[in-house]
C-alpha cells in the first residue's frame, strides 16, 4: 500500500452520512475513492460534501471491479452483509462491516474463514467500544476498585428505527433485518458487556415480542437472563418502544459498589461508582476524534489504522461473531421457551 488507504463505502444511507463518512472525511491516512448506494442521489450527496473526486456507482461489483480500493465499510441492510463482506474481501479489500455482522452463525463464520484466506483485516462497527463512557468503564474493571462483579444489566432502547432512517423500511422485515430490537440494538450490549467485564455468557434466557411496531415481522422488545462462565448474573435488554428518553445503561453490581455506565442525551456521558460511603464521578478520557461534525468514535479512522497495521482493530470479525452468537442463542431461547448454553466456553461454567 503506497500513499493514502484508498477507501469506498458501501451503502450510503443514515450510518454511513451520520458516522462512516464523516470519519473517513477527517481521518488524515485516507481518502474516499468511491461511494456506492442503490440510490445514487444518496452516494452522489456524500461525495459533494465530503470526497468531490470520488467515483459514485449503483453496483458494488462494479465497483470492486473498476476502483483501486484498498479498504471498504459495508453498511447496508443486515442480510447484504455477509455476501457483499465475502466479495470484497475476495477482490482484496480489507472490510469494516456494520453491526450485526451476519445473518447466522455460519455466514459470521464465513466471512472470518474469508478474512483469512484473503489475509485482509475484517472488522465489525460494534461501535460502543468507543464511546468514551465504556472505554473509562473497561479500565475501571480492570483496576480493581470494583472487587467482584456480581450483578450486570444492560439496557439499549428508544422509538425505533423508523426515527432514525425514515427510509429504511427494511428495518422491519425479517427477511432483510433477521433480527428485530434484539440484534439491532442487543448486539451492542451483548457486546459492550463483554468489552466491559471482560465476560463470556454461558447461558441464556430469553423473551422477545412485537407490542407496538405495526406491520413489523421482527421483536421490538427483547429481555434476556444471562449466567456468564465465572457464575456472574445479569440481564441484556433492548426495545424500540422507549419513549420520552434514549435508555442506554450499563449497571455492574459489585462487592465494592455500583458502577453505572450510561450515555444520556439530557446529562451528557457518565461513569459514576455508588456505595454507602462515597459516590465517584469518573473523568473520561476524551474523545477518539473531536472535529465538528462527527460523533468522536473515529471508527473509519480505527479500521484504517487497523488495516494498515498500525493499530489493533478495535472488534475484529472473531470478536463481533462472539457477541452476536448471544443473541442468536437469545433468539432459539425465546423460540423454544427453554435456556440456551453458549459454545465451548459455556462448559466451563462455574457455579459457585
Ligand atoms: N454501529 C452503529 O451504531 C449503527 C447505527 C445505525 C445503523 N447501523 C447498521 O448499519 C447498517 C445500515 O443501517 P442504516 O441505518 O444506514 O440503514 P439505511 O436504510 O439508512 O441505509 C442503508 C442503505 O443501503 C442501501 N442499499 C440497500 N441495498 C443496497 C445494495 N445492494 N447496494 C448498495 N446500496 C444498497 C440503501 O439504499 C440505503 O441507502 C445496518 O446494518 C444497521 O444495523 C449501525
């Protein structure tokens, strides 16, 4: 790789104007090359705005097949992910992938074996790793202060997809989505759980249902009882029927205290220890980019660094694929009304 990683983006609806491009726009190792969207308006606007001399396309292989890329972040209607992951990677591209990764165990598997062979780096935007709140709260852990975790919730909730990608219908149909509230936005504190508490879920329980999304063939609510490996409870919830706040918490119960972890509209971010003695409002760090205009997360600038060896990535496709394996037990939980133990580490459960 000689210069600037040359980058392309791969569907350009809200996460790609709102998050992907504006990092790429202001990340100094690279450049946008090429944009693609089914609605060509939508590609167009983003390279007036962020990349003038970008190639703009309808057809993703066209582009893999026309453009120099070196790099592609697919952010496209969750059943496009693996198969458009698959062909990038194929046609030498390092690959950052939206959340959820894949439509099944087998595809996330695929996707990795693909990364593999193609010996290119593949990433999954489990974004919340970011966020300056759960990074304070990983270091937190492991610090100690909190002696033994004992007790974790998890809560991701607001109106629905319908407020945030007006167009994005798909959001609802099982068939292009997979997943409703629980993969949407459960994926992320599947995730942030583990990132956090360094965890591993090694059995779950779960109910989902669909109380208010009208026409919706996908859950819009989601709760879930988690026994993680070391013997720790906890439950991981998610809905898109939350209304009058964006309900996004992290509550670790622990012998020394309450760590809560929350990023709120209304008070800004927070990580803050309670116990009977004293109650401690972390500082946290500051953000991962600060240019006006993007949310701070710099997670095109995380994968670019990633793929040009220059960093760790910050979720890699083995990682992703372990917080979305929760939610796939959740959902065959929630269909056959029992308990779902996870993988090999889920043997190794201690109850104590
Ligand atoms: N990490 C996060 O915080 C976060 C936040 C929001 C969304 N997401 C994820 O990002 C992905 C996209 O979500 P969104 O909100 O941007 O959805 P969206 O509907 O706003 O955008 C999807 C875009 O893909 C385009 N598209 C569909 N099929 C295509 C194809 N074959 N080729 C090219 N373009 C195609 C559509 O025209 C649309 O512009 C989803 O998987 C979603 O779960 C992640």
């Amino acid at each position: 790789m000689s210069g600037k990683f040359r980058a392309a983006m791969i569907g350009c609806g809200a996460i790609a104007q709102r998050l992907h491009v504006p990092d790429y726009a202001v990340c100094p190792e690279a450049e946008i090359v090429a944009l693609c969207d089914l609605v060509p308006s939508k590609a167009k606007l983003l390279a007036e705005r962020y990349a003038p001399g970008a190639a703009v396309y309808t057809d993703y292989k066209k582009m893999l097949r026309n453009e120099r890329i070196d790099g592609v972040t697919v952010a496209l209607p969750n059943y496009l992910h693996a198969p458009v992951t698959i062909d990038a990677l194929r046609a030498g591209c390092h690959v950052m992938v939206e959340k959820p990764m894949a439509a099944s165990p087998a595809e996330a598997q695929r996707m990795i074996d693909a990364a593999k062979k193609a010996r290119k780096v593949l990433m999954v935007n489990q974004s919340q790793r970011r966020f300056a709140p759960h990074r304070k709260a990983r270091e937190i852990v492991e610090s100690g202060i909190l002696g033994k975790i004992l007790h974790v919730t998890g809560m991701f909730g607001h109106e629905g997809p319908e407020n945030w990608s007006p167009e994005g219908k798909w959001f609802f149909r099982r068939k292009q989505a997979r997943f409703g509230a629980m993969a949407d936005l459960g994926v992320h504190k599947a995730d942030i759980i583990r990132y956090i508490t360094g965890k591993e879920v090694a059995e779950i329980s779960a109910y989902t249902a669909c109380l208010e999304k009208k026409g919706a063939d996908v859950e819009d609510n989601f709760v879930s009882c988690l026994t993680f490996t070391d013997g720790t409870v906890g439950t991981l919830c998610a809905s898109w029927t939350v209304k009058g706040m964006s309900a996004s918490y992290t509550i670790l119960h622990c012998s020394n205290g309450t760590l809560q972890v929350a990023i709120q509209e209304e008070r800004a971010l927070l990580a803050r220890l309670i116990n009977p003695e004293c109650e401690i409002e972390f500082e946290l760090p500051a953000p991962l980019n600060d240019y006006p205009g993007t949310w701070g997360l710099d997670v095109s600038g995380g994968f670019v660094r990633a793929a040009m060896g220059l960093e760790e990535p910050f979720c890699t496709g083995e990682e992703g694929k372990r917080s979305l394996d929760i939610i796939f037990a959740a959902e065959k939980s929630a269909l056959t009304g029992r308990s779902v133990r996870l993988g090999q580490g889920a043997a190794k459960k201690a109850r104590k």
